[in-house]
C-alpha cells in the first residue's frame, strides 16, 4: 500500500531543514555574549543615541558607558572637520572598549547627500537622490552611494541612515521634497535598490526610510502628526512599492514614520512607529522581513506632542521596534531605558522579545564586521574625497535638465549678471562658507566671462527687484537662480523677459510654475558644488543638458521629460 503523505513529508522535511540553516546565526563570540548579557544590558543595545557636542562630553560618556548604547547618530554639528570627526568617533569606539562586553558602536549618520548631509569641509556631498533620479542611471546611484559609504568609514561612521525610499507625489510636501528619487515608485524602488547595493558594497549600514512612506504630506512629522488617508490597494501600488523592493533584495534595516496611515490599521488614530499590525503585521508577518527596525526620533512632535514620552518608547518597542533613536538629552535618554526595563518587569514585553531585538542588531553589527573588543579601522580620506569628487561631478552632469530651450545659453565672453537667491552650498563644500554666488562667479570668469553678482531674498522688496532692473540694463545676459519661488522671485522673473535671460531652479522643480513665460529653464535638484560646476558647464555650452524630469510638474512638464 502506497504511503503518499510520506513523500509529502520528506519534502517539508528536507525543507525544514534548509530553512533553519539557511536562517543567519550570531557569529560564536556574539552569542555567548548574549547568552551572559543583563536585561539592562541588553536594552542598552536597543538604543541609538544623539549625543552633543564635537569630543567626549560626559553626556556622551554617559550614554556609552552608563547606558551601554547600541549606536550613536550624529549630525552636521558634531562633525566640524575631517581630522576632528576621525578623532572623534575613534575615542566613541575607545571609551565603548571600556565596557563589560567591548561591543563596538553602530555610528550613524543621515548622509543621504544634497539637502542632507552631515559631511565636514574637506570631503563630498553627493548630488542628492532627486538628481540621482534624474540620471535614470541604476548605476551612477550605485556608484554614488559607494563612496559616499567609503567616505563615512574614512571619518569611522559605519552605517548610513539612508536611503530614502518615499515617494515625493505631493508637491505641498515640506520635507521630502529632493530627498526622493521622484514620484514614480518603480523609479525610487529600483534606485533604492541600486543604493542599497553601493552601501553594501563600501561595507556601510543602510536603512530605508520612512516606512510606510512619507511621500505624500502637506505636513512634517517634525513640527507635528501627518496623516495618509490612502486605501491599502493604493498604499501598496504607491508607498509601500519601494519599501518591498528593498527589503525583497536584502534591506539591513528599516526606519519607521511618525505618520497615521488608518487603511492600514483599520482606522485606528496611531503613527506607523507605534502600530503593531504595522511593523509586526506588515513587515513581519506579511512580508517576512526579519532585519532591524528602527524608529525616527521619538522626541519629534509627531510623537512627543501626541503620546506620552515613555509610553511612546514602549509602544514602539511593543510594536516590533528593535531600536529607538533618541536624540534628547541624556536625562530623556535615561528614561527611555528605564521605560522598557519597567516594562519588561511588568511582564508588558517578555525578556525573550528584547533578546530577539539585540540578536538582530547583533547580526547587523557582525555583518558589518563590527567584532567585540575591536575597534575599526578607518580608511583614507583624501583618497576616498578624491574618488567621490570624480562620481559626483558625473552625476550632476547627468542630472541637470533642461525643459525651456526657446531661447539662448550665454556666448562667450559676454558680460553676465547673476540674479541669485543666495546661501551657503549645500553639504561639505558650505561648511567653510562658500556660497552659491560665489562659486558660479569663480567658475564663469575662468572661462572669460564678465560677471556681476547680486543677491535677492526669498521674497524680494520691490526696490530690490529694481535694483536687479538697473543691473541688468548694463550686461548681455541675465541668470536668475531662484530656491523654492516665492510671488516676488516670480515677479522678478518677469519684469526681465524682455532681456536675454536664463532661469534655474535650485531647489524646488516645480518654479517654473511661477514664472511660466521664460524661454530657457533649467533644473539642478540642489546646490552642491558638483551641480554647480555641472550647471556652468551647460550655461557655456561645453556640455549638454540630459537630465529628465523625475517628477511630474504639470501636464506639459510629466515625468520623464527634457527638451
């Protein structure tokens, strides 16, 4: 008699098995020491702190030896110099040498290039991802994103917070904006994917955020709590599209939005970083995603004006999170790990489901070969600033798009005004102060040009805007570079169309809405020193514009567009 379940059975079986060691394990020493770790200890690891200031501060101090935290964030003003960030994060990895386990720092960074960027003067701010999705090129993202992760280990920063993966389909959108790849979510999937792959391969953490998307927001989750009221079929089509991508390739980690999403949550009023069918439904159960997940600040008024501070931790942690960024002062900081202890001693979460949180970080930190009792090396970092210098300028001239072309670029040696709505540059490059008029003038009179400068504010006076007439009335040509168009910029624009004249937009890709009129209108996605020098280059002639649209701005501009 034919036993046909026993065939049946085998099979699971053998499948069984490979399941289990296909499973990544903790490395040998990483397991004993989480075999032989505190609750307090490991909690510890679940946090990944702000701290202030440029050297060991006893905040600092504090955190890595009293709190035993994970990892460390740090921004723009924790890193003042190449040789003073180096310095820096080499004494965080010393004093966490000093701990009972000597587990090495996850150090941080948003580094997501242009508008983002914590670079200190002397290394490279990439163009940023909505320049990168103007170059439609999978690997000029790739090859972006990798040195920029060699970059990071050369200042010892071991994991970038980036990419973002939100779907900029929203104009309105008061913080997303350039830090998108575009509004098509197959785009920002496949460059998302792309940027994952050159982070990996620099050996530099990522993390995807904001999970489930922050696209599509009149509202920053900075200032208050933004809610997407999408059906789940269009939620899955648009926001999650790119996120799935990700995490289908191999995402390390994922950061959560502070952002209501009722579709997902049968209406209930709760941000994404605190629902449960959210982060344990969606990304675990659904899609089986089995990585790091990390929240965004939880002291951002999304969070911190609607739940209470301590609840909001333990929620979070209760949801599926398995680290909290706090970028608080150490008081709060303190609190937040008191908060889960207490909870966990209240029986609220089991110790089982935090040691599967640092079993997860452990893994990512192992993967990164962050190896107990050793400090990482740091790489060289004039050569890594060298090798990037060389990418970001090949994106920014890729990037540039041209959408007016009814009229002429500047001829040589004429005598040429430039009308800018001035500031430092974007990243690395403004750190010592240099400003976007500043450097357009330096790179137009190297080529022979006559060049007169003046700045205009974001909303300029009309007697400033006559006194851009009166330049005018002397020059060839006019150059007005306007950073998210104002009325007045517009009004501007439009008193100099009877002048041969050139608009660029250097921020927000929707100007040309304001000042529709003009015959010649280019874009640069930012204002990097790459897409500046780009940006010369294209004004003289010496290269073409070739970038396309990676949004779309209204039924005559639609994505995908370039003259």
């Amino acid at each position: 008699m034919k036993l046909p379940w026993k065939k049946h059975s085998i099979f699971l079986l053998i499948f069984l098995v490979i399941a289990v060691f296909a499973e990544a394990s903790l490395p040998r020493e990483y397991q004993r020491i989480l075999d032989s770790m505190t609750l307090e200890e490991k909690v510890g690891q679940m946090l990944l702190l702000g701290v202030p200031g440029t050297y060991i501060t006893n905040s600092a101090r504090s955190a890595i030896l009293e709190l035993n935290a994970g990892g460390l964030v740090l921004f723009a003003g924790n890193l003042t110099t190449v040789d003073q960030a180096r310095d820096f994060t080499s004494r965080l990895q010393a004093e966490a040498m000093k701990t009972k386990w000597q587990i090495p720092l996850l150090i941080t960074a948003d580094e997501e290039g242009g508008l983002v960027s914590r670079m200190p003067a002397g290394m490279v701010t990439m163009p940023g991802n909505m320049a990168l999705g103007a170059t439609r090129s999978e690997l000029l993202v790739q090859k972006a994103y990798y040195h920029t992760g060699r970059q990071l280990r050369a200042l010892g920063i071991n994991m970038n917070l980036a990419p973002v993966l939100d779907v900029n389909n929203n104009p309105q959108n008061p913080v997303i904006g350039l830090r998108s790849f575009g509004s098509d979510p197959v785009l920002v999937g496949n460059m998302g994917v792309a940027a994952l792959e050159g982070l990996k391969k620099a050996n530099v953490g990522s993390i995807v955020k904001h999970f489930p998307g922050h696209g599509d927001t009149a509202t920053d989750s900075h200032l208050a709590l933004p809610i997407v009221r999408k059906g789940k079929d269009q939620l899955a089509k648009m926001e999650l599209y790119p996120f799935k991508q990700a995490l289908d390739y191999g995402a390390m980690a994922v950061m959560t939005a502070h952002i209501e999403f009722p579709a997902l949550i049968g209406g209930k009023n709760l941000p994404a970083t605190l629902s449960q069918e959210i982060l344990t439904g969606i990304l675990r159960a659904n899609w089986g995603y089995d990585g790091v997940i990390c929240t965004d600040d939880l002291t951002m008024s999304a969070i911190a004006n609607y739940f209470g501070f301590q609840d909001a931790v333990v929620l979070a942690v209760k949801a599926g999170v398995d680290q909290v960024l706090i970028v608080g002062d150490i008081n709060r900081q303190k609190e937040a790990k008191q908060a889960i202890i207490d909870a966990v001693n209240r029986g609220e979460i089991s110790e089982a489901r935090i040691t599967k949180s640092v079993e997860r970080i452990f893994l990512l930190k192992s993967e990164l070969n962050l190896n107990p009792g050793k400090i990482p090396e740091l790489l060289d970092p004039k050569k890594e600033a060298n090798d990037a210098q060389k990418v970001a300028l090949d994106v920014a001239l890729n990037s540039v798009t041209m959408i007016k072309n009814d009229g002429e670029l500047l001829k040589p040696k004429q005598k040429v005004l430039l009308a800018v709505v001035d500031g430092k540059l974007m990243g690395a490059s403004g750190r010592d102060g240099t400003t976007i008029g500043y450097l357009l003038q330096r790179e137009l009179v190297n080529r022979g040009f006559g060049v007169e400068v003046i700045d205009i504010s974001s909303r300029p006076s009309l007697s400033q805007q006559q006194q851009v007439l009166s330049r005018a009335a002397s020059v060839d040509s006019v150059v007005v570079l306007s950073r998210n168009a104002s009325n007045e910029q517009a009004q501007v624009i439009q008193k100099l169309l009877h002048k041969p004249l050139i608009t660029v937009a250097l921020q927000n890709p929707y100007d040309i809405l304001k000042y529709p009129d003009v015959k010649v209108h280019l874009l640069t996605y930012g204002y990097t020193e790459a897409s500046l020098k780009a940006l010369v280059s294209i004004l003289t002639g010496e290269n073409k514009a070739i970038g396309q649209l990676p949004v779309k701005l209204s039924e005559n501009y639609i994505f995908g567009y370039k003259e």
